[in-house]
C-alpha cells in the first residue's frame, strides 16, 4: 500500500486530496497546508487525523512512499528537491518550479534517485481530447496543416482583486506560467515539438501583483505546422476553451464553454458534411460538491500511483514539465 502525504490547502485540499483518496492501493496518510475550517473538516470526514503546518515536520514524522504537492512555484521547488534526495515519489503541479534551471535539476535530481515523478497537466485526460488525437495521428481528416487556441474566461484572482502569486511572474504567476502552461503541453501534445514562438502580452487593472493577463502567439512546429493561440484571463464576458484543427481535408474544432473540464464537444467540418460527435466522459465523481477536475487528476494520479507501486515512470512526468518551463522562459526572454 502507497502511503501518500499532501501538501497545499487550496487545490491541494479540494484537488489532489479527494482524487489520492479515492485509488486502490494508496493510502493518504497526512496533509500539509493552513488548519483551516474547510481543511478540518474535511479531513475529519475521511477520517484523516495527521494534519501539519510545516512541511519538514511531515517529511520527518511520516514515513511516505510519495508525495503529491500542490504549492507555489518556489516551495513547490524547495519541497521537491528535499523529498527527491530522500528517495519519495513526486506528484506536482503545474508549472514545476520557477524557471527551468529549477526544473532541470528537479529532473537531474529524480532520474538520479531512480524517482517515479509527474506532473498534473490534465486536459489531455479528457475523453474528448483523447478522440482528437486519435484523429490527428490516424490522418482521419488528412495531415493536419494549423492549430490555434482560443480560451477566455476570468480568472478568481483577478475577478476579486486577490494578491497572490497567480498574478506575479517573480513567483511563476502570470498567464503564461499559471495557464498556458497547460496549453504549450497540450499543443506539443497534439502537434510535436514547438521550434519557435512569437508573443504579445496584454495585461488588466484587475492584476494585482501585474503579472500578464493574456498572451497572444504565433507557434511554429518542427514538422512544419503552423499554429496560433490566445488566452485571456480577465475575459468578463465569454467562458470558453476552443482548439482548432484545420487539416487537409477538413477542420476539428474542440471546445466547451463554462467549464473547465467538463461538457467538450467535437465539431467536424469537411467539403461533404459538417458533425458533432459526442464523447461520453463516464465521470466518477464520489461528492456532488467536488471540484470538477478532481475527476481529470484521478486518472494521472491512478497511473502514478501505479507507477509507484511497479518502480515504472510514467506521463506526464518532469520531462514534459522542464520542457514546458524551457518555453515559457524563451517567451517570457523574448518578450522582455
């Protein structure tokens, strides 16, 4: 049995802790994070009792198999880099640290200690996003020629005026690092290795540590596709995540509208015919108030887990996480 501990009060508590709860062969042994009303609560009602403040009394007082961290950037990093050397497992959030010196050594770090290690980028767990792909690698449509990303919505933070590190590019906050993060994995994902980047950012009043609150990209690809993407994070008015296929012989469009994970659609475009193909996600959702992309970190995290448990790495894992910081820093470097 996995004996996993927790570290993070946000997302760690109301993501990572119900999805970890829920997998065979794992058992969560502790939480780290601010003794909140929310935290205790919860953790009483799954009958959890070991609750710290200091995440080096956890790592001493436990004897943990892994640990699964939903921090920012900098602890995040501080955190990893002493769990790894004591040979536990990680689980980690997006980005992995602050810049890809960071994420480099984490890597160096893991593969020496002979480490299973992950990171929670989650859109590609969606069964509509895993039908997409089957479609591109299969040529369904034809090669595919351009992709672009449309994704608006506003984010808690800027909504409410929050000081945080989400909106400080000094902690990893900002749109590139806390969102699009997801999307240069995604489109790597979809399209293969991105060669080269070109940007605009915009920023809003409503940031209030000044970070950038939307981007603008163009994205060339090694196989010679072409590619586009546009995030806006204080998009009061529209809610929507939109990836673009155009292809030789027709054009996907994958999108949802308020949501994060949930309700995505397929929309196909051809000279013959224009369909809608519904994807049944079967969703295995143990609280009526849980979080929705508690369902999404489940199956990284089942596969963590059972990576854990056979000493087998597997995906999304540091690799992808240093790949992606190795881009934002690029972005970020060009731009300034």
């Amino acid at each position: 049995m996995l004996k996993v501990g927790i570290i993070g009060s946000g997302f760690g508590l109301y993501g990572l802790l119900p999805a970890f709860s829920d997998i065979n062969d794992c058992h969560v042994v502790s939480i780290c994070g601010k003794k909140t009303d929310r935290l205790l609560k919860y953790c009483k009602s799954i009958n959890l009792d070991n609750v710290y403040t200091d995440w080096k009394d956890m790592l001493k007082n436990e004897d943990l198999d892994a640990l699964a961290i939903a921090v920012r950037p900098r602890t995040q990093y501080e955190i990893a880099r002493v769990a790894i050397k004591k040979k536990i497992n990680i689980f980690a959030e997006k980005p992995l640290a602050l810049n890809q010196e960071q994420t480099k050594e984490l890597l160096d770090l893991a593969e020496k200690n002979g480490i299973v290690h992950a990171v929670d980028f989650i859109f590609p767990e969606i069964k509509a996003w895993q039908e997409v792909k089957k479609m591109l690698d299969q040529d369904t449509y034809g090669k595919l020629k351009h992709v672009s990303v449309n994704w608006d919505f506003l984010s808690y933070d800027i909504k409410n005026g929050i000081s945080s590190w989400k909106t400080d590019i000094n902690e990893g906050g900002g749109a590139l690092s806390f969102y699009f993060s997801h999307s240069l994995y995604y489109l790597e994902y979809y399209a293969g290795e991105i060669l080269d980047v070109k940007s605009s950012f915009s920023y809003s009043d409503g940031s209030a540590n000044g970070g950038e609150s939307g981007l603008d990209i163009i994205i060339k690809f090694k196989n010679g596709v072409d590619g586009s993407a546009h995030i806006n994070a204080s998009n009061a008015g529209l809610n929507r995540h939109q990836l673009i296929f155009e292809c030789e012989k027709g054009k996907i469009i994958l999108e949802n509208k308020n949501s994060v994970t949930e309700n995505f659609t397929i929309n196909i475009y051809t000279k013959e015919e224009s369909k809608r193909i519904l994807v049944e996600d079967k969703k295995v959702k143990i609280d009526n108030e849980e979080d929705e992309r508690v369902d999404t970190v489940r199956k990284i995290a089942t596969r963590f887990v059972v990576g854990c448990n056979n000493k087998e790495q597997i995906l999304p894992s540091f690799v992808e996480g240093h790949k992606v910081q190795v881009l934002i820093d690029k972005i970020r470097k060009d731009k300034a």
